[in-house]
C-alpha cells in the first residue's frame, strides 16, 4: 500500500513535471511564435521600411539630381547676372563719362553762347560805328568828289591858260605840276636868274596866280611848291645845294618887292602859302629808253597842293582799299 501511495505519489510528481514541462514547452512556443511573429512583423516593417527607404532615397535622388540642375540653372543665371552686371556696371560708367562729357559740352556751350553774346554785342557796336563811319565817309566821299573835280578843273583851266603860248610850259595832267627848262631860268650849274628867266617869270606868274587864285579855286589851295631839280651828274649834297639855291632863288625874285611882278595884295597872299625845295637828281627825267634825260631832268616845277589833300589822299586809299574788298566780294573771294 505503501508501495502503491508511493508509486502514485512518484507517478502524481512525473506527471507534475510532465505538465509543468509541456506548459513550459508551450510557454516557450508561444514565446518564439510571438518571437517569430514580432521577427516576421519586424522584418515586413523592416522590408517596407527598406522599400520607403529606397524610395526616398531615390527621391532624394531625384530631388538631388533636380537640385543640381536648379543649382546649375542658377550658377548659369547667377553668371548671366554677372555678366549683366558687369555690363551695368560698365554701362553705369559709360553714362556717368557721357554725363561729365555732357556737362562739359553744357559748360562749353554756356561759354560759347557767353562769348557770341559778347561778340554779338561788340558787332552791334561796330555796326553803329560803322555806321556813323559810313555817314562820316559818304560826308568826306562829297567832300572828296568836290576836291577832286576841284583839282582836274584847275589843271583843266592851267592847261587852257598855257596852251599855245610861247613859254614852253608842261602841265602834268596827274598833278598840275607846271615844269619847265631850267636852262631857260639859269645857266648850267648856275643858280643866279638869266635876264631871259626873269622875262619868263614875269610873264608867267601873274598868269598862273590868276588861274590859281579864280574864286572857284582860291578857297582850295592850301600852298604852293617851288621845286629844283638836277640831273645826276655830280654828287647827291652838291645838287641838293644846288637845287635848293635854285628853287630859293625862283621864289626871292617872285616875291620881291622889288620886282613888282604882282599886286602888294597878291605878293603878301603868295607869301602865305610859298615854300620852296631842292630836290637833288632824287626825281630825274627818263628818255623812252629809260636813260636819265640830263636836260629834262634839270627843271624847275611849280606845285600846288590842295587844302586837305592829306585827307583827300587817305581817302582815296580808304575807298580803293573798300572798293577793292566790295569787288571782292562780290567775285566771291
């Protein structure tokens, strides 16, 4: 009975362990079924997690590949940008040299418009200046006009007093100049009157002081010339002497008292207005062949010169300077 109670007790412990064996199998069976559950689990999760991981990855990818490309298109635009701005910049420079230019061309301009304005203003006053000179000369022009048909009428009216006389008188048809032979007046190189020369010179003067001193011609002649001349034979300081002496001579006997060839009245006039020169051989005579002619060039002349007959002489060379610039003028030079 023992043997029974243990036997059973033996068999209730084995089977005690048998169970507590097969739970701890079953236990450990779940455990590795939960295990391998959670393992099978873990590696779905894990495979899908690899798959959206390989799909980022490949959008990341993408991502990266578009990136570049952007960051190309920007590098290309970032250039681009630099070139334009490179060219801005240039272009900025370029107008701000052209505005520096401009404001000196402004400047330029301004000091142009200031001079022309100057030298406008200055025209407008030689324009009056002119003006008032071209009524001074259009006054003097009359003035001129009168001196000049003055002095033709009178060499018109010497040569008309002379002509067909016997006294061998010249009138020089430029001047008025009356020459005539000194020989007649002296003998050669001699400077005392001959007997014939005083007979000349008192036929001749009162004829040519009638001419001079018509009304129409008194109020215009300002003096009278008495020149000597030589011919060239000799030194220039002996002639001189000699041409002095003569022309000197000419006039002490034309206006002695003495002589009486004028009117006291017409001798003090004379005297007003006399002078007397020696020119020397400085003015000889030339032949056709352009020798000097001895006997033409031993002379004496009487000259007369107008009143304002400097001013007459400026005048013309005036005018012949301004009708020398109207004719060219109008030639186009």
């Amino acid at each position: 009975m023992r043997k029974d109670i243990r036997r059973r007790a033996a068999d209730e412990e084995t089977t005690y362990w048998l169970s507590y064996s097969d739970m701890m199998a079953a236990l450990l069976l779940t455990f590795v079924l939960i295990i391998s559950f959670t393992m099978l689990q873990s590696k779905v999760q894990y495979e899908e997690k690899e798959l959206q991981l390989s799909d980022k990855q490949a959008q990341i990818i993408a991502q990266e590949t578009e990136l570049d490309e952007q960051r190309q298109v920007v590098l290309e635009q970032q250039s681009i940008m630099d070139t334009q701005e490179a060219e801005l910049a240039l272009a900025q420079k370029d107008l701000k040299d052209k505005q520096a230019a401009l404001a000196l061309l402004q400047d330029q301009l301004k000091a142009q418009q200031d001079e022309l304005a100057v030298t406008q203003r200055k025209l407008n006053s030689q324009e009056e200046e002119l003006g008032a000179m071209q009524e001074k000369l259009d006054a003097q022009q009359v003035k001129l006009d009168n001196i000049i048909g003055v002095r033709s009428e009178l060499i018109e009216a010497l040569k008309e007093e002379f002509e067909g006389t016997d006294l061998s008188i010249k009138v020089d048809e430029q001047t008025g100049a009356i020459t005539f032979d000194s020989n007649v007046l002296f003998g050669y190189g001699e400077s005392d009157l001959t007997d014939a020369g005083k007979q000349f010179l008192s036929r001749f003067l009162p004829r040519y002081l009638d001419v001079l001193m018509q009304p129409e011609f008194s109020d215009y002649v300002a003096e009278i010339i008495i020149e000597g001349h030589t011919d060239t034979t000799g030194g220039y300081l002996y002639n001189l002497e000699l041409s002095q002496k003569r022309a000197l001579t000419v006039a002490s006997y034309c206006l002695s008292d003495d002589n009486r060839i004028l009117s006291a009245e017409d001798t003090e006039l004379l005297r007003s207005i006399v002078t007397a020169n020696g020119r020397s051989f400085s003015s000889p005579v030339y032949d056709e062949n352009g020798n000097v002619d001895a006997d033409a060039s031993r002379r004496v002349e009487f000259l007369f010169r107008l009143k304002d007959e400097e001013m007459v002489q400026e005048m013309e060379a005036i005018l012949g300077g301004r009708d020398a610039e109207e004719d060219n003028a109008g030639s186009g030079e």
